[in-house]
C-alpha cells in the first residue's frame, strides 16, 4: 500500500475515533442545550400557554408580537420590563466593579508570602461562594428586618435604620428629597424629568437609583462572590515572575507605579476573565431576588430574569416571558461585546514590520516595551532589567 493511502487510512480512523469519542458530548449537549433554546426561540413566536405541548398543532405563530408587546407597546408588562431593566442597570453598575476590586484586593493581600495563616484565610474568603444561596439569603432576610441585628446596631450610635425591605424608593431619589429637589409636586427637577419617557417609565424614574432593598442584594452578592473571583486572581498573580517586581524594586520602583505599571497590565486576561464573568452573572440575578424580595417593595428588586419566572409560570404568558429571556440574552451579548472591544489587547495592533513597532522590537505598541519602560525611572536601564528583557 502506498505511504499517501495508509496516512489517509490512519487519518480517517483518527476522524471516526474522534467523532465516535466526542459522540456522547454532542448528543447530551444536543438534548439539553440545543434543543431546548431552538423550542425556547419558537414559544417566543408563538401564542403557547403553558397548556401541552409547545409544538402541538393548536398553538400558533405570532410573530414578533410578543416582542412589540415588550419593547414597544403601551403595556403594563412592558413599563415592568423596563423598571426590572433598571434595577438590573444599578445592581450591575454596583456589583461588577465593586467585586473585581474587592477580589483583587483579597487577592494581593493573600499572595504575601509572609501572612501568616493562609491557607485558613483563603478558606474563609472562599466558604460564601460554595454555601448554599437559600441560606445565606435566609441569614440576610434575619440580620435585615425591621428589627433585626444591622438596625440594633445602627440604634447604637443614634441612627435610625430604615425599613429596609418595606422602602420603595431609590437612594438617588431620597438624596434628591433631603436637599429639596423632588419633595413636591412644584419642583423644577422631577417636573423636567417626568416630562418625557423611555419604554414607559419616565426618566424621574429610571435615575431612582437602587432602593434599600436592591443594596441589601447587591452587599450580599459582593461578600458571596468576591472569594471566588479571588481566587482567580490569586491564580493569575502567581503566575507573575517575581523577577519582573526584583527589577522594578532594584529601579525604585514604588508599591503603587509597581501595581499600576506591572501587576495589572499582566492580570489583563484574568481580569477579562473575571470582568465577563461577573457582568454575565449579574445581568442573569434571579435565586436571590427569588428567596428575599420576590421584586418587593414596588417592584424595586425586580429583575428580568425573575420577571421572565414570574411571566411564564405564574401569570401563563409564557410567549412574553421566553422573549424577555431573549432580549436578556442580547443584551448580555451586547455588553460583552462592549467590554471585549474596551479590554482588547493593543499590543497587536501595532503592526508586525520593523522599527519600534516591530514585533521583536521593544517599541511603545509592543506589552514588552511597555513593561520596560515601567520598569525605567531614570534614563538608563538597570543590568537587571535588561537581564529580564
């Protein structure tokens, strides 16, 4: 036989044992993944209540009419959609941010080497995000009622605690109302605000910032998944060589430049990772809302992802809930998007030709040109880092 027909003979037995291997992923997958976001996509379409089977003969197609009914019909559900698009803006706009830096934070005190005890305090920053969310939202329902532990606290040094889930308005607007700006009926603000809408609510409304409620949510999401996002930056700060911070300590480099200049320009990727993880997690809240609030008191902590639950199986539109689903998934997709072109690697954006842009030059569009010159304090580099460069 000739050498051209074995190789091919060896390469179509390769094929037929990788198919044959990955065959049971593909068919799970299939089944459980696929095939339910394919009949998802057509209860969206259709006029389905919840009643047989989605792809009986007696449920129709609607078209888009569930999706004009959200996005631009006169509705009740569609002023919902957009009071839980603006929790869900706020709770994102707090939580991401706040976690990322706080698991960073974590993560830098927990990569000194002389910290005693670390391996019990990387346990306990990390047991929140392996407890289960039923319980710890059942200790924050406790610790946050009308009299409960954080009010008694609060009683000590004079203030009064709120109401915290009983308050229906956003913080923004209780600080607008202590300096006198949308306490009345007269006042120039709201009444310049309240003038114009955008899918239903007016922008009054959709600059209320998160309730007390919704901040008790957010506070409980920061402690519970701070430990893990920790523990990726952990991962990723070990991976950096401890002779890129000896040569940046040599040059006099300070703590701050050090961390600013070298730590986080190497953590890009684990950052993205962390970035995209916490803005897909955050847009898709439900168990919480689910077990404190249920989207009380007036709607403040509702979400659309409880929104969509509360649709389809309490109220039987399920056509309304599975677009709300997918108008979700495109804004996830959307911001994600956003967020990769805004953290995207320029280093190759430099061009591949000589000179100082060059890929094995040590020009200002190359990471390691960047590295160098953060390294640098004075005009010329020290031996040891021109050892590491």
């Amino acid at each position: 036989m000739p050498a051209r027909s074995r190789g091919s003979s060896a390469r179509a037995a390769e094929t037929r044992s990788g198919w044959l291997f990955t065959a049971p992923v593909i068919v799970i997958l299939g089944l459980f993944l696929v095939l339910p976001i394919l009949v998802a996509l057509w209860v969206s379409v259709s006029d389905w209540t919840g009643r047989g089977s989605p792809l009986s003969s007696e449920v129709g197609f609607v078209g888009a009419d569930n999706y004009r009914q959200l996005l631009t019909e006169d509705t009740l559900t569609r002023s919902d959609f957009a009071t839980s698009l603006r929790n869900n803006f706020y709770y994102v706009l707090m939580v991401v941010p706040i976690q990322t830096v706080l698991a960073l934070a974590l993560a830098l005190l927990l990569n000194q080497r002389r910290l005693k005890g670390l391996s019990f305090f990387r346990t306990a920053y990390y047991f929140p995000s392996v407890t289960s969310s039923v319980a710890i939202a059942s200790v924050f329902l406790f610790l946050f009622a009308g009299g409960g532990s954080i009010n008694a606290l609060l009683a000590l040094v004079g203030i009064d605690g709120p109401q915290w889930f009983a308050d229906p308005r956003g913080v923004l607007h209780m600080a607008l109302g202590a300096v006198g700006i949308g306490d009345g009926p007269q006042a120039p603000g709201p009444e310049a605000l309240t003038s114009r809408d955008f899918m239903g609510l007016t922008w009054w409304d959709w600059l209320a910032g998160p309730s007390v409620a919704m901040l008790t949510i957010i506070f409980l999401v920061i402690w519970v998944s701070a430990g893990g996002y920790m523990l990726l930056f952990l991962a990723g700060l070990q991976n950096i060589s401890s002779d890129v911070y000896e040569a940046a300590a040599i040059d006099g480099s300070s703590r701050w430049r050090t961390m600013r200049s070298i730590t986080v320009p190497l953590l890009r990727p684990t950052l993205f990772t962390v970035l995209t993880l916490g803005l897909i997690g955050t847009w898709q809240v439900f168990d919480q809302v689910y077990i404190m609030s249920k989207g009380n008191p007036g709607k403040t902590t509702l979400t659309p992802a409880f929104l969509s639950y509360d649709q389809s199986i309490n109220n039987g539109e399920w056509g309304t809930g599975t677009a709300m689903s997918f108008v979700l998934f495109a804004i996830i997709i959307v911001f994600t998007a956003v967020q990769t072109f805004a953290l995207r690697d320029r280093d190759r954006s430099g061009g591949g030709g000589g000179g100082s842009g060059g890929q094995g030059g040590d020009g200002p569009t190359t990471r390691r040109g960047r590295l160098l010159r953060a390294l640098r304090i004075g005009n010329t580099p020290s031996a040891t880092t021109r050892g590491i460069s």
